[in-house]
C-alpha cells in the first residue's frame, strides 16, 4: 500500500523534502525568540542597557523574518508536493480503471469507485500535508522546545516532562477512539454515494415510480449514519481541548508557583522565567496538533488502503504477448465454450456452446430474458473472457487479437447502450474520430437515423444531453447503431438494438444492411421473430444451452421453442417468456 502511494509522489520528492526541512527551519527560528526575549529583559530592561535591547531586537526582527519565510516557503512546497500527490493519485485510479475489464467494473461498484476517487483522494492529499508541515513542525516544537527548558532550567523542565507523559497518554487513548469511530464513517460515505448516485442518475425512473419518499428516506439514513460515527468521533475528540486547556494552566500555575520562588531566590532570571512560560505553551500545542495529525493520519489509512486498491487491481483481460493486428475476415466460430461470471458459480451462464458462422452472413439470436443472448455475444468481442472452450474471430481465437483491434473490428451496439453529451457528431465519432461528415451523414442514412435527424433545427449540430435525455428510445437506438457503423467493423453486434424501433423501420434498417454492408458478419440479437426471421442462420438460446440452429423454416420444422414463439408473435403479441419452451 505505502509503495503504491510512494509511488504517485516520486515526482514530487524535491518539496517533500524541502517541506519538512524548512518548516524545521521556521521552528527553530521560532524557538529563537523567546530566548531573545529573555535576553531583552534580562540584560536590557533590568540593567537598564537600552543598546542592548535595540540591537537585540534587531535581532529579534530579522529571526522573524527569517521564520516567516522559512514557514512560507514550507507552505509553498507542501502545497505542491500534497496537490500533485492527490493530482498523480487520480490520474492513476483513472487510467487503471480504464484497463479494467467489464468483470473489474463489477467487482468494484461505480458509487465506490467514485468515493475513492474523490473523497479518499482528498483525505490522502490533506493528511500529506499535514505530515509534512504539521507534523514535523509539531515534533520539531517539541523537541527543540523541551530541549531549550532544559537548558534555561533543569529542574523546571521537569514539570513539563511530567505534563507531556501525561498528556500524550491521555491525547493517545482519546485518539486510538476517535480513530475507529472515522473509519467506520468513511466506510458509511460508500453507501452515501451509491444514494445519491443511483438517485441523481436515475432520477427519472425514480420520478416515474414515485419512489422519492423511498430515496429520500434512504438518503437520510445513509446521511444519518454519517452523522452519528462523525458525532461520536468528534465527542471524543472535544475532550482535546479542555484536557489541553488544563494542562496548560497547570503548568503555567507551578512554573509561575517555583519560577517566582527561584526568582526570588535568585536562582532564575526574570527574562528566563518569562521564555520559559513561552515554551511550556509550545510544547503542549505541539502535542494538540500531533494528537490531531494522528487522527488525521488514521483517517487515511482506510483511504489509502481503498485507493491502493484500485491501482494495483490487475485487469482480467490482457493483451497477449505477440498481438496479431489483422482480422482475416468476419467469421466466428464457439468450440465447446463455457462461460460464468464468478469462478465460484455452479451453474455456468453458457454450457458447451458450439458454433460456426461464415464470414457476411445474418445472424439471428432469440431466447427468452436471462437466456445468456448478451453474455454470448459479448464473448466475441472479449468483453468478457470464456472459462473453458475458445472463441474464434477470423478464424484466430479472439485471445491472440491486440484488444482495440479486435474490439474495433467487432462493434457492439449494447443492450444498456449511452450517448455522451455534445453534438450528435461527436457522438457518432466515437466510432470514428476521423469520420468525415458525409460519412457520419452515410451511417445514420443506414440506420434510418437521418431521417429524423433531419427534422432538428440544428440537425447533425444538436446537441445531445448527458446519457441522451433528449431523444426518444428509439432515436437513441438508431444513432447508437450510426455510431456501430462508422467503424466499418468485420462484426456487427446488435444486442437488442432496435427494440424501441417500429416494426417497418426495423425492416428498413435491415435492408439497408443488406445492401450496404454486404460481407459484414452481422448478429441481430431480438425479441421479435420479425427481426430475425430473414437472416442466414438463426440461433435459438434456451437458458445458457444452444436449442436451435438453423435457418426460419427450418427452425420452424425442428424447433418447438421458436415454433411457438413464432405462432404467439404472428396470432398477436406472444413472446419468449411467456411462449417458450411449454
Ligand atoms: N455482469 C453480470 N454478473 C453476473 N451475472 C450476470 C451478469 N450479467 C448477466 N448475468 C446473468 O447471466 C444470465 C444471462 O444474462 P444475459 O444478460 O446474457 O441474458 P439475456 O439473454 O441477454 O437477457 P435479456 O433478453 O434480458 O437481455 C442471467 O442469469 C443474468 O442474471
Ligand atoms: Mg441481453
């Protein structure tokens, strides 16, 4: 873990050095002054020596000075060295999640993802700075402090020794509490996020089900479950301060109380016992603000270890050592493949799939809802890796292809598809960046988004919202599938990409298809037998088992699942939940 942060801070090892050096350096001059001071009254105001206290103030003037920048130029670099820490950490969660296979991204949820890019950032960022500066100024304080009382007078500076025991003691106890009470509220801001996440993306579904009232109450539980450890630990933490105070009065009564006494006895001088006082309210400060760094440190450790996380997640998926660049042609092939989500599961999600599809030909998949249409399909451009078996794309197993080469020349349009907000051309350049607009303008002619598209007042130049909000269903479908095109893929995946889309269009879509893109091997996963009773083969899934293969009459004949299907669908309405396999 401390290797991973370590790491994200190399570039900035220059003011993580000069940080503590100088904030050392302020400390010191700092501890001058009091010195000074006594030398002030001492050899000045009780000798009556007026060059004395000119030029010791002089002196005293310049040190300030000197402090002030010292503890200046710690801030500068404290700043840079904690900014670019958090700065290098984001960047670093940000690119290794972009490795991150879809199994990664289901093992870490996005509201989780998104707390530990933001708030466990946050924490890392401060509390580095505080070790740089605070801490070491704290302990620096300290030291110095206790080892100028002791110089001033010995037996004094016991009374602080005692104090700093028992204070330390006290503050550590106090600390060791708050502590775990922190890391519990961290851990309850994950489910924060997620409600407020879910909600605020999903607000329209929450409005359509008038599940406010539940969201808002889920919220508040959420928030009050922040409210109550934050509660707890800053109830610990309060008692700081009195314990503080009274240690600080403490002191100051039985210095005063044996300073005065030693004063009078002529065993310490005025000056001294003043600068004594000065440091006896350094050093307990000093353990104030060390008491604080630790809860801050604490704090981010939990942090640190859910950032470390992310970082050092190795991707499920790898490129292969000697990528091939090329796909030879659009054919795929399943040999007996096997597949499952979680290693752990009993049931695989597809068993002992076997297939073979010629290059340029229609592929029709149906199945009913959960019947392993979408895993299938996402095996061929490895979104996902198979458990056992091998898919082949060209007649290569997709495992030997460079990753952006095969997922470029296998274009999925998904199930759960999005647009990015900006215009309707940078949406459809997503499939090509270098796409010019007549080619933009020929790809959503195929997907019959054109037509529409046209009827905007700002046509290919509207702008489209987060997550496509302002288009309908079935006008987001079409540009998705636009979009699929403009990579003049090998493959074309449609996982239920026209769903939303009426029937004659749907028609349209695949004639265009036909005529276009004539040696693109195309697989139309639907629900509508309509969809794909025109295509070269079609794939009949039944619970993760391949049920049927073949084309529209002949599944007719063979299959009594499509049979029914198809008869539901054509006498009104039926589909392959309710048809199936009765
Ligand atoms: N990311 C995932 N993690 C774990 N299980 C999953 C995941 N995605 C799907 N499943 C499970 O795998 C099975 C097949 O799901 P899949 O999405 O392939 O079905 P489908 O045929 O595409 O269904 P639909 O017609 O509803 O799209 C289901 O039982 C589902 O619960
Ligand atoms: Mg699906």
């Amino acid at each position: 873990m401390l290797k991973t942060l370590l790491a994200q801070v190399k570039e900035f090892t220059k003011s993580s050095i000069l940080t503590p050096v100088f904030a050392f350096c302020e400390v010191i001059m700092e501890m001058i002054i009091p010195l000074l001071m006594a030398s002030i009254i001492n050899e000045g105001v009780n000798k009556g020596d007026t060059h004395h206290i000119y030029v010791t103030g002089g002196i005293m003037i310049i040190t300030a000075i000197f402090s002030l920048t010292f503890g200046l130029l710690a801030a500068k670099y404290g700043a840079m060295a904690s900014m670019g820490l958090g700065r290098n950490l984001r960047k670093a969660m940000f690119e290794k999640i972009q490795t991150y296979s879809f199994a990664n991204i289901d093992k870490f949820n996005t509201s989780s993802l998104v707390t530990r890019l933001t708030t466990d950032v946050t924490n890392i960022q401060n509390s580095y700075q505080m070790i740089l500066r605070m801490c070491v100024r704290a302990l620096s304080t300290l030291i110095v402090a206790m080892f100028m009382s002791f110089f001033i007078s010995p037996k004094l500076a016991c009374i602080y020794l005692v104090a700093v025991i028992l204070l330390g003691g006290c503050l550590a106890f106090i600390v060791r509490r708050a502590m775990n009470y922190f890391q519990e509220a961290f851990k309850k801001y994950d489910d924060l996020n997620e409600s407020v996440q879910e909600n605020v993306s999903a607000i329209r579904v929450v409005k359509a089900y008038v599940r406010g009232d539940y969201e808002k109450k889920r919220f508040k539980k959420a928030s009050q479950n922040i409210y109550n450890m934050l509660f707890r630990a800053e109830s610990v933490v309060v008692w700081n301060s009195p314990l503080m105070q009274f240690t600080v009065y403490f002191c100051i009564l039985l210095i005063s109380w044996f300073g005065a006494h030693m004063v009078i006895g002529s065993t310490l001088d005025t000056g001294d016992l003043m600068a004594m006082l000065t440091y006896c309210m350094n050093i307990l400060m000093s353990l104030m603000m060390l008491s604080m760094v630790f809860v801050m440190i604490s704090m981010s450790i939990a942090s640190a270890r859910r950032i470390a996380e992310v970082i050092n997640e190795e991707s499920t998926l790898h490129n292969p050592e000697d990528p091939c660049y090329e796909i030879k042609d659009g054919s795929i092939r399943f040999e007996h493949v096997t597949f499952r989500y979680s290693a752990s599961a009993e049931v695989p999600v597809l068993d002992d799939i076997n297939l073979s599809i010629a290059s340029g030909e229609t592929i029709g998949i149906v199945g009913g809802t959960g019947s392993s249409k979408s895993s299938l399909v996402n095996l061929i451009s490895r979104l996902y890796d198979v458990n056992e078996g091998a898919v082949y794309v060209g007649g290569k197993d997709v495992r030997s292809y460079d990753l952006d080469t095969l997922r470029n020349e296998v274009s999925v349009v998904l199930q759960q598809n999005v647009l990015f907000s900006g215009s309707i051309l940078d949406n459809l350049r997503w499939g090509d960046p270098n796409a010019t607009e007549e080619q933009c303008i020929e790809a959503c002619k195929q997907a019959c988004a054109d037509e529409f598209i046209q009827t905007f007042p700002d046509k290919y130049n509207t702008h489209i919202e987060q997550g496509g909000t302002n288009v309908s269903g079935g006008q987001k479908q079409r540009l998705c599938i636009a979009r699929a095109l403009l990579k003049k893929p090998k493959v074309l995946i449609l996982d239920d990409s026209t769903s939303a889309v009426d029937t004659a269009t749907d028609a349209r879509i695949r004639k265009a298809f036909r005529e276009a893109i004539p040696g693109t091997t195309k697989i139309i996963i639907a629900q509508r037998i309509s969809s794909v009773m025109d295509a070269d083969h079609i794939i009949v899934l039944d619970d993760g088992h391949l049920d049927g293969f073949g084309t529209h009459e002949e599944l007719l004949q063979t299959n009594a699942i499509y049979r029914d299907v198809y008869e539901s669908q054509t006498q009104g309405g039926g589909d392959f939940d309710e048809g199936g396999a009765a």
